[in-house]
C-alpha cells in the first residue's frame, strides 16, 4: 500500500503539530510484522514516526487501541509510545504513534516493571470502561465483580460462540468448567496489558523495557504472566525479576492453561488451522 498524497499532508500536520515545528516526510519505509494493518515509518532525517493503517469500515479498533495506550502512559511504570492522532481518511483509518527505536535491554528490569504496574494499578470491578480488541476480535469488557464470571463468559464465552460458528462443535461445558475452577480465586483487579506475548514487548535504544499493541482491561495480573508462556515465551530474567517484585501464587501453574485457552481460541478465531488442535488440547486438559 503507498500512502496517498493527501494523508501524507495530513500526517504532516500532524507531527508538525506535535513537534512545535515543521516536518515534513522525505522517506516512507514499510515496515513488517502486523498480521492485520499495515505499518510505516515516516522519515525527515533522523526524526522519525510510526503509523499504522487499515481499511476497516469504522475506526473503532485504533480508537481503543490509543485510550489502551494512554492509560498505560499515565500509569507511568512500563514506556508505551506517546499516541499524536487517530483519524479516518482517504478511504483508511490510521494510528500515527512515536517512533520507538529498538534497543537490548535487562529483561529482569521488564519483570519488575510490569510487577509495580500490577502493583499500583487496582479497581473494584473486572472489565473496562468499553469493549476493545484482542488483535481484530472483539474484547468485551463489561464490568463485573465476580473474576470467575468474567473470565468464563466474558473471555471463554464470547471466543467460543466466535470459534462454533465457524465449525469447531466445542462444548459450551467448558464455561461452567472453568467458574467451577476459579470459584475460589478472587484477584484484584489489576491494569493489564492483556495481549502480552514476545512479539508486543521489547527494549528502547536506550534499553528502556516498553510494550506496544495493548488490548487493556483490568482483571488478575496472572493472565497477563500467562500469555508470556505463549508462543514462544520470555526469558527466565524477566519472571525472576518479576517474582521478586510481585511474587506469584504456587497455584499460578494451575491457572496458567485457563487463561491461555483465551488465547488459543483468540487465535483459532484469527488463524484458524491447527490452532483448533491445541484448543481441544487445552480443554482436555481442563475438564
């Protein structure tokens, strides 16, 4: 995709604005790894932007996408970039973002990080202030008091009656399955960032620990250590540096797979293929 002429000048304005001087694009470099909107860095010299676009009908998903940003900013514990605008035009929608350079950094210091975010960040009820998304489902967050509720109707629920419509005949079982199993677990409810995995988390140039691509709401602070164990994991630093912030529960490992089945049918949804195996796997498992 090339950016018309049109949002260029528009983005323009934007950074412009953001800046407090003038920019204006010389290079537009595409970049790789989004498997649902396509992303750019926008270039004058050595200043650079990050924008991301789609060609939904609604600009609902970036919309969610920068409130997720801006509350984790203002929790202040983990860098997340700074969100400049949000907009529809030309016939796509765009998310235009700071430009994070990527760095190496100590994933022990990540571990502890997110451990204070947990730490500081606590409300009464499990949900958030609107839907939003998890990669391009819908996330539903309506608030809730009871956590086992919320995660078996809420998040098993919804991605189940997603994953029968498209054929996958599961058990709707496995919902009172699971508040069966967490019945007696009743966490604070924590700021998450609720999408968690290798490829939405990473170091500033200057070794900054930073995360990116939220999907926030807040419920218990293991779902977010869960999804760390997925596809393909984090370092042992970053869960030393974790626990010896924020200690986990020895009955964590038991919850572990709950809330990645979440996932696993979150990427069944997306994906389909042999994600469906590892679901009825997971599921196996839990009842």
């Amino acid at each position: 995709m090339i950016i018309s002429p049109k949002l260029q000048t528009i983005l323009n304005e934007h950074i412009s604005n953001y800046l407090g001087c003038a920019f204006d694009i010389e290079y537009i470099e595409t970049l790789v790894g989004g498997d649902i909107n396509q992303a750019f860095a926008l270039r004058q010299g050595d200043v650079s932007f990050f924008v991301k676009i789609n060609h939904d009908d609604e600009n609902t998903n970036f919309l969610a996408e920068a409130l997720n940003l801006q509350v984790l900013k203002e929790a202040d514990c983990l860098k997340v970039p700074a969100v400049i605008a949000t907009d529809h035009e030309s016939g796509c929608n765009y998310l235009l973002l700071e430009y994070v350079a990527p760095g190496i950094g100590k994933w022990s210091e990540f571990g502890c990080q997110l451990a204070q975010l947990h730490k500081t960040t606590n409300r009464a009820h499990f949900g958030w202030s609107q839907n939003n998304f998890i990669g391009h489902t819908l996330q539903v967050n309506h608030w809730q008091t009871n956590w086992s509720d919320f995660f078996a109707e809420q998040r098993i629920g919804v991605q189940l009656e997603m994953a029968n419509q498209q054929g996958a005949a599961l058990s709707e079982e496995i919902i009172d399955a699971i508040k069966q199993l967490l019945v007696d677990h009743q966490p604070e409810a924590v700021l998450l960032h609720g999408d968690l995995w290798s490829g939405n988390a990473g170091f500033t140039a200057k070794g900054e620990p930073f995360f990116y691509d939220p999907a926030c709401y807040y419920g218990d602070r293991e779902t977010d250590i869960a999804m760390t164990e997925l596809f393909g994991g984090f370092p042992q630093d970053f869960y030393t540096g974790y626990n010896q912030t924020f200690p986990l529960s020895e009955d964590y490992v038991l919850r572990r797979p709950i809330y990645n089945l979440y996932h696993l049918l979150n990427h069944y949804n997306l994906f389909g293929g042999h994600y469906l195996h590892q679901v009825k796997q997971c599921i196996k498992q839990l009842i």
